[in-house]
C-alpha cells in the first residue's frame, strides 16, 4: 500500500480539551499516555486524562464500572474531544450498561468527537446501532500519539475532523472498479469486533461501505470471518467492502501459498453475484499512517484515475450528518 501524499503543517491554535479515557484493555506503558498528552498540548489541546485512565484489575483498565463511569464522565465533561488510550478487550462486557441517550446527546448535540478504533470498535458500532450516533475511527493515545514521533498522516487527518475540515480522503486504490460510485453509510472498524455483535442489538444493520481491519488473525480466520457475515447476510446489502491493513500475521510451509490476497480472490467470488466490490489499500488500521473515519456517517465511494476517495457531507456547525435511522436499525437473524 502506498501512502497518501504528507500534508502540510498548519498552525497550532487553541482547539479545546481533550480528554483521554481507558474504556478497555489496562495501559501497560503509562509513559506513553504522559508523552501523548504532551503531542496534543503542542497542538493546541488542553489535555484532561480521566482519573480512571491509568487504572488496573486485571487485564482491564479498572472495573468494569468504573470504565463506565469513566466514559459517562467524559460525555457530561466540557470536552470537545474524547480520545482513547488503547484497544485490548473490554468494552463488549459493558455494552448493556451504557447509557445511550447521555453518549448521543454528547456527540450529535454538543458535537464532541470520540475517536478510537480496536476494542474501540464495539463501542462506535453499539452507538450506531442504539442511536444513530456518528463517531470516529481514528488514532488513540498510546499507540499514536504516544510515539516519540507522530505519524504526520495520521496527525494532520486528525486536526481535519477536530477543525471540520474533513469533506473527503482519497488513498491509492488500483483494484477498483473503473465505474466504482458507491453510497451510504459508512460503518465497521475491527473485524473481529464486528463479527462479535453478529445478532446481538449492538451491531447496526448499515447499508453502505463496510471497512474492515484487523491485526494478528491468519489469513483462514479472516476467510471465517468473512463467512460469518456472508452467513449473516451482513456483506451481501453492502454496496462496497473497503479491506485496510490486516497485520501481524504468519503463513506457514501448510499454507502452501494460501495468504491473505487468497482470501480476497476468494471474498471477491462471493459477492459478485450481489455486484459488492472488494476493494483494498484503504490506510487504517493497526498500523502508523491511518485516516480519520467518521463512523455512521454517510458517505459516496467513487474512483479518479488510480485512488479511490470518500466523500462526506456535512451538517450544520460543520459535523458529519448521521445516515438515515433506517440505515442503521439494529442487527436480526435475517441471512438473505
């Protein structure tokens, strides 16, 4: 995959408090979420990191109701952005306890942006689903921004949404169709996390492009993954499936030559008969350069030459306008 073209540098200027939560996996480098808050002081943020963030109970970043409680605090707090320190496991225990109504009114009201992605998935698909709520896969604390260096990519596509800039990305696509022009809601995240929802009242049923990622899955847990939505009907009412970065893996001499570009040949014969393109090469993922998505939003997919580009639309006040709630009711048992 090639990468996009490196922006230019912009001003700094003051761009409100972020606040930095833990809704997951326990952070293992807390250094790391000390050396991202001073990034994103540099870039006109005032950082608050939730007195919770840093929590440990096991595996998870505190109880699991004081993740709760952390996450209900950052939606009453004054924040205009609310940025996760990392992924791991945890938000799928919570799910029934969140309270839906105060997340929405933060984000599509008062117009905070919640940004993630890994485990942070579960969260964005179940606002989805249960509100309609638009929120972003994007860069979190301690992987991102907690780098010594930034990825300047995956910074500038940051500040695009924090400064509603953000009306479209473009990244190089070769495999898409020539006639490629797709539209609606513009929805998934970690694939793993979306095959978890399957039946539950936490995965949307989303028309439109589906983008997928994943780390340290094989390349036949993938193909079961994709049969799992293909089962569940989930791929066929997409009108394009978008692939990111899928890392971390490794074939064996049994493989014999099965690898992940199989799996997308394979993929692909799918869903011919229901005319949903594959497409792959979109930056996101768990990798350094990655976009900043807004999730439930709606979108057009259209191709330019050799890139592909996403298009969105905007609100007023500049956010992205949620789909249509009967683009995203919740998931049933509906194959076909």
């Amino acid at each position: 995959m090639s990468e996009p073209a490196a922006p230019k540098a912009r001003k700094h200027f003051p761009r409100g408090e972020l606040r930095i939560v833990s809704p997951s996996g326990a952070v293992p480098e807390p250094q790391r979420v000390q050396i991202a808050a001073r990034h994103l002081e540099e870039l006109g943020f005032r950082v608050r990191i939730d007195p919770a963030a840093l929590l440990r109970e096991q595996r998870f970043a505190g109880s699991d109701a004081r993740r709760v409680q952390a996450l209900h605090r950052a939606a009453r707090s004054r924040a205009a952005v609310v940025m996760a320190t990392r992924g791991g496991y945890g938000l799928t225990r919570v799910l029934d306890a969140l309270d839906y109504p105060l997340l929405h009114e933060a984000v599509s009201r008062r117009g905070q942006v919640w940004v993630g992605h890994s485990d942070f998935t579960a969260l964005q698909l179940a606002m989805l689903a249960r509100a309609g709520s638009v929120t972003y896969s994007g860069p979190m604390a301690s992987f991102d921004f907690g780098a010594e260096r930034v990825d300047e990519i995956t910074r500038e596509s940051f500040l695009d949404v924090v400064d509603s800039r953000l009306e479209a990305v473009g990244f190089e696509c070769p495999d898409a169709p020539r006639s490629l022009d797709a539209a609606g809601v513009l929805w998934g995240g970690n694939m793993s996390l979306v095959c978890n929802l399957v039946g539950t009242p936490y995965l949307p049923r989303s028309r439109g492009v589906l983008f997928l990622e994943d780390v340290s899955e094989h390349p036949y847990r993938v193909e079961r993954m994709f049969s799992q939505l293909l089962g569940a009907g989930v791929l066929q009412r997409q009108r394009a499936v978008l692939l990111g970065a899928f890392t971390d893996y490794r074939l064996s001499a049994h493989d014999a030559g099965y690898d992940l570009p199989a799996v997308v040949a394979w993929l692909r014969s799918r869903l011919r008969e229901y005319k949903v393109p594959v497409l792959t090469g979109l930056p996101f993922g768990h990798v350094r350069t990655k976009l900043c998505l807004p999730h439930g939003a709606r979108c057009r997919l259209v191709r330019d030459g050799s890139d592909a580009y996403l298009v969105f639309g905007h609100s007023h006040g500049g956010h992205h306008r949620a789909a249509d709630p009967l683009d995203h009711a919740h998931e049933h048992h509906d194959p076909h």
